[in-house]
C-alpha cells in the first residue's frame, strides 16, 4: 500500500506554511517541499535552507502547517 501512494505523489510537491523566529525576530514563509515533514532531521535541515536562503541566523522553526498537494513545476 506504501508504494501505491509514493507512486501516486512523485509528481507532486508537498506546500508548507512555516512560522520561525531567527536573531532578529519572527517570521513565515510558503515553502515546496518534495516529501512530507515528518520527522526532526526535516525540520532541522529546513532551519538551515531558510538561514542560508534569507541571510538570518539562529533560525528555530516554530511550527509549520500543510497547505496543499500540487504538481511539480516543469523545468
């Protein structure tokens, strides 16, 4: 059952709503994701893409919230 349901979401990218608070302050942003948060290392890893991406340090990830399932965009 496991595999019928990646096969089925290979071609999507996983929308996320994350809240964080950084060095600075707080703040949010939409990110695409190509699998599901589901465990600590994926949030960890996410904190450092958002200080990297943003130029902000000491990035904690708050909370995070799925929004929606879509199609991956063609390069």
């Amino acid at each position: 059952m496991q595999e019928q349901e990646n096969v089925q979401t290979q071609d999507h990218e996983y929308v996320y709503f994350i809240s964080y608070s950084h060095s600075r302050g707080f703040g949010n942003v939409e990110v695409n994701m190509s699998d599901e948060m589901i465990d600590i290392d994926a949030i960890h890893s996410l904190a450092k893409e958002i200080e990297e991406s943003l130029s902000l340090k000491d990035v904690m990830i708050i909370n995070f919230f799925p929004l929606r399932l879509q199609e991956k965009a063609e390069n």
